[in-house]
C-alpha cells in the first residue's frame, strides 16, 4: 500500500515541480556520460540512470533509458546498502555489475554516489554502462558455449572505487585489467562516476531551495503517486487469468526442442500479479535470467500499457511475480552463465507480456516484436601495423508488432531497449577494420497480417585487415520466428550467413561463439520484422500494393501471403496494378487450404526446402515447419512446438 507522510505533506504545485526536478536530474546524468564517455557502444546509448531514496528505491529514472536497465537499479542500490551498511560516506562511489545480486549482465557496470544532506544519506545516483568487453573467454565477453559466469568475465561485487572523494587507483585498475580494453574501460568508469556527481549537484541544489524535508518528502511522494495511479487504472479493467507461452530455440545439452518460457498474468482488484514458475530448468548456455532481469522484463512488459506514468518504485509495489525457486531458465541464480539473457528470456518475457495485456487493453494490442541481437567481431587491427585490439560490437534495428488499428513500426530499437541508438556506420568504420557493404530495410521481413508488422533490416560487411580475429553471435528466434497474432503470420528466422554466394558459404545459426574469420571474409544477417495482427487475407489491397511500390513486400509474396496478384507493368516508374479477379480467386484457394497445408508431413516440406522448391518463408508460413536453415535437418520437436503456437496465435482465428 502506498505510504502517508503528513508531517511533510506537499502542496500540489511543490509536488510536480520537484517530481519533474527529479527527472531533470536524471537526465543530465544522460547528458554528462554522452559528452565524457570513451566507448562507442556507450556513446550509442547503451546506459541508463536513476535516482534512488535513502533505502535504495528507484525515485527517478532516466527519460531516454534503456528498459531493461531501469528495472534492476534498485536491486543493485540495495544491494550496495547492504553490503556497507554504516560504512558509507560522503564522496564514495561504489561498483557493482554481479547479476547474482540484482544486475543484469556482466557487461552493465553501474556507479552509485550517496547523496548527503546535513550529515545524512537523503538518496543515491547511480549510472549503468555497457562496457564492450569485461574479459571472459570470447572477445565482448559474449560466450554462447558458457554455462557459468567463469567464462562470462569480471563479476564485481559491490565494491567502493572512491573512499571521501579519494580515487582509489588500485581498485579501478584491477576492474579494467580484466578487459581486452582497459584504457577504454578507465575512461568509461570515470565517465560514469563522474555523471552520478552531476546528479549529486542537482539533488544538493534543490536542498538549498526546498529543504531536505521536502525534498525526502517528494522522493516518497513520487512513488506513491506511480503507485495509486496504476492501482486507480486497474479499478476499471476486468479481472481473470490470462496466460501464454513463448520459447527459446533450443538448450544444446537437451537435443533438439523449444525451451518454454510460462507467463500467467492475473488481476484480482488488488494488482498486477505474475506467476512464471512453470518454466523451464536453467538451460546449458548463456541464455539464462537471473531474478533482477526477469523482473525488469515483467515492469517493462507492464509498463508499456501504462506509458503515462513513470517508472519507479511505486510502479513495482504495484506488480508481484512469482519467478519460481532457483534454478529455472527465468531465475537461473550463481553460477548459471547469464550474459545472453537478453536475447533469451528477456524478451520473451515482454513479448509474452505484451500478448497477454493485448487481451486485457485490446485497444492497445500488439504482436510480438523482433528479438535484440549482438554481433561481435574481436581481434588485432592490421591496419596501422600495431597489431592493436579492436572490438567491433553491433546491434540491429528491426521491426515490431503489427497493431490493433495500424502497422507495426519498421526499423525500431528493440523492446529490451527503445532508447538504443543504432550506432553510425562512419564510426564504426573508422574505429574497427570493418567496412559494413549493406544496410537497408530487408523486403519481406515483417510479418504478414490484417496489419502487418514492422519491416526488419539487413546488414552486412566485410573484414579488411585483420589478424586473430573471432566472431561471435548472441542472438536467438531462429527457430522460436517472431510471431503474428490474431491470426497474423510469424517474421522470419535470425540468423548469421558468412561468405554467402560463394562457394564457402556457410551459415552459422543465431546463436554461435568463437568462430574465426579472415580478411576478405563477409558476413550478412536479417533482424526479423514483427509479426502481423489479423488474418492477412483481410488487408486492404491496395495497402498491399503500396508496401510493393515501397519496397516491404515483393511481387510474390504479395501473392503467397496476402492472396493480392499484382501485374507488374515498369517497375523503374512503379507502375504496378491489383489484378481484382485473379486476386479473389487467390484469397478464396488460400481460404480452402491453408489449414491442411499446416498439416503436411514435415518431412516432405524439409525434402522440398533441401531441393529448393520451397524458401523460409513458405517453410515456416504455409506449412509451419523448422529447420536447420544451413542444412535443412528437419526439427521435429521444434516443429511440433511451432504448429502448436500458430494454432493458437493464427489458424484459429482464421475464417
């Protein structure tokens, strides 16, 4: 329940101005690390910050923070109190990035400050980066064969960096000498412990105006408002049980098969409350959760249906989940590797959110969107003739859900993080012996539906000269496709080609490490798009025609998908035309026999793809079969799976 201060009641107008004061603060810690930081994956905006009251309870985060970042702040600020309880000080800044303790990857590495006021800690700033690497077995310390975090890199306890304002040279040099980039990383640490003063400085000079009464009294006042505001929207919802499940590709220790991923969502009048405890046993890779991930997946699943509110404590007084004991894929627990949590369960979980809340605000109702992907290429730099180390380390936009009323977004950040800049190519380039030879919206990405779901990208590049180099792949839904609901289509499959058209072409899956590459090598990956919303028979033809004319559906598979035949008259003066007859008789044939397609022998549709009578997208959207896409190994377990979830999120909908 929210708590009551009467003694420091505030006045409405004090209220909001310090609530947006709070925010203001927060956001100059954003601005302070964008102009002082060393990486380029930071400077690409892979952080987040927050402001934290006195027990460690997110206060304030950051508007342009990323989400899987805000919903863990307050685990690892609490996880610092603990840790130094009575032995904190005016000018200390602590580390910490142990995800066994409420972080999420080693990679993120927060700094916090305690603020003081009068001799008393009032609250505390915290910033949380991405470093490009923080050791490990692989370089960007993404090692998809770790099944404990041994092999991951440095796991930092809490541990103070500076005592009363007095650096502490020896401590920081033994957290960046564990990385293949300590005087990147040096710079980044004090980039960072740096922004938490700048927030300090803020806090301190709203004291001086309002008095540190008021001011503690507004912290407490800003989540008890979050907090009564989700509770007062609730009142007006129905109450049930809705549930759902999602799926990692596959834990190689098991064979073949869908790991699954349970969310059941329940709203009694009371709340939000979540039970994931039907999930699967802790997988053999680094595809795990820890327990202050898998909570911030479900607040920012939540919170997406709530986007007029902020994010704090109050938000998560107002939302309970049951993870389960330890041990499971959602709550893994030490010494489980869980660095590729982001791609695994993470959103998973907000997708599957996103799916049951669709039910509830139908009005608000999306399909699932693309999964975040890293690709990571690590090794000597020949260019200058140093034999330098460089780490090229590259995301994806992609495409989100088609919508209740409208498309799905195209070449959008993903779920994990809507705040993630795509980083620039130029910059890449000059920083990495890497020349990217493609980028662009990728033509029948999304996923087919009433309303179709955001187009995906491609990208690909060459390696020039390079020495010692590795690449590695943290990715996933190359088997679990991004899915289309209320009757819409799935996306296509993730995954990475390299030197393809060649005769050594090869493709290494969505999820890989440690793969040696060469100069001249090439390499080339889709992100999927979203998935499609409603039957796609059921689109507007001429919205058809226009994704045509704009390049995110082809000829064919505006036939294939949609039953829409276009007669192509010049195409360089995009002069297309809906044939009206032959398009009606396509949607009636695909009407009578779509359902029996999903039940042709999986063998037989294997046996077509290997022969080339069939590509992905009639393999996994006509007949709902999963393959091995390099080699075209039919996936009986995954296969069965796959069916089971068109059944339920496509098929059955179908007229």
């Amino acid at each position: 329940m929210a708590h009551t201060y009467k003694d420091n009641a505030l006045d409405p107008v004090t209220f909001e101005v310090l609530k947006n004061a709070f925010a203001t603060s927060v956001d100059l810690m954003s601005e302070q690390i964008l102009r002082t930081c060393y990486s380029f994956v930071i400077y690409s905006r892979d952080f987040s910050s927050a402001l934290c009251d006195a027990e460690g309870n997110t206060v304030m985060q950051g508007s342009g923070d990323i989400a899987v970042h805000v919903g863990t702040l307050h685990f690892q600020c609490k996880a610092v109190l603990e840790e130094f309880a009575g032995d904190i000080y005016p000018g200390d800044v602590f580390a910490i990035n142990d995800p066994y303790r409420g972080g999420t990857h080693l990679n993120d590495v927060s700094f916090i400050r305690p603020i003081f006021s009068e001799g008393e800690i009032i609250g505390f700033a915290q910033n949380k980066g991405h470093w490009a690497d923080i050791g490990g077995s692989v370089p960007g310390s993404f090692d998809v064969n770790a099944s404990t975090h041994f092999s991951e890199g440095l796991r930092i306890t809490p541990v103070r960096v500076w005592r009363e304002g007095v650096f502490l040279h020896d401590i920081a040099q033994l957290l960046v000498s564990n990385t293949r980039a300590p005087a990147q990383a040096l710079g980044d640490l004090q980039a960072q412990a740096e922004a938490t003063a700048v927030c300090e400085r803020e806090v301190l000079r709203l004291v001086d105006k309002y008095s540190k009464a008021t001011v503690v009294a507004a912290m407490q006042e800003t989540q008890d408002y979050v907090e009564r505001v989700v509770l007062k929207s609730l009142a007006g919802m129905p109450k049930g049980e809705w549930e759902t499940v999602d799926y990692i590709d596959a834990d190689p220790a098991l064979g073949e098969g869908m790991v699954p991923i349970r969310i059941k969502l329940t709203l009694d009048g009371n709340g939000i409350h979540y039970d994931l405890s039907g999930s699967a046993p802790a997988v053999s890779t680094f595809l795990n959760s820890s327990y202050g991930t898998t909570h911030s997946a479900i607040y920012a699943g939540t919170k997406t249906f709530f986007p007029d509110v902020p994010l704090n404590s109050g938000f998560y007084r107002a939302v309970t989940a049951n993870i389960g004991e330890e041990g499971s894929v959602v709550n893994a627990g030490w010494p489980h590797a869980v660095t590729g949590f982001c791609s695994g369960p993470y959103e998973k979980v907000m997708n599957g959110i996103f799916e049951l809340w669709s039910g509830v605000m139908p009005e608000r109702a999306m399909a699932c969107a693309f999964n975040l992907e890293y690709l990571l290429i690590g090794g000597n730099d020949g260019r200058t003739g140093s034999g330098d180390y460089f780490m090229w380390y590259d995301w994806m936009a992609g495409g989100w859900g088609g919508r209740q009323t409208k498309d799905g977004s195209s070449a959008t950040s993903p779920v994990f993080g809507t705040g993630l800049a795509v980083q620039p190519v130029e910059g890449q380039e000059r920083l990495n012996p890497v020349l990217t030879m493609c980028h662009e919206i990728s033509m029948d990405s999304a996923g087919p539906g009433r309303f179709r779901g955001g187009c995906g990208v491609e990208k690909g590049g060459k390696l020039t000269q390079v020495d010692k180099t590795v690449m590695s792949y943290c990715c996933d839904r190359g088997r679990s496709v991004t899915w289309g609901v209320n009757g819409g289509l799935p996306s296509v499959p993730h995954g990475v080609w390299i030197n393809k058209g060649t005769p050594d072409e090869k493709y290494l899956g969505a999820t890989f490490s440690n793969v040696t590459v060469r100069s001249g090598d090439t390499f080339t990956r889709p992100s999927a798009g979203g998935g499609g919303f409603g039957d796609p028979l059921e689109r507007d033809a001429q919205a058809v025609l226009d994704d045509v004319i704009d390049g995110y559906v082809s000829v064919e598979r505006a036939e294939c998908d949609y039953g829409v035949v276009i007669q192509v008259n010049d195409p360089d003066v995009d002069d297309y035309v809906i044939d009206t007859e032959r398009t009606a008789r396509a949607r009636e044939w695909i009407r009578a026999n779509r359902r029996e397609w999903l039940q042709t022998p999986p063998e037989d549709v294997a046996k077509q793809y290997r022969d080339g009578e069939l590509n992905v997208l009639d393999v996994i959207r006509r007949y709902g079969v999963v393959l091995d896409w390099g080699t075209g190994e039919l996936l009986e377990t995954s296969t069965q799976q796959y069916r089971d979830s068109l059944a339920k999120r496509s098929s059955s909908f179908w007229t």
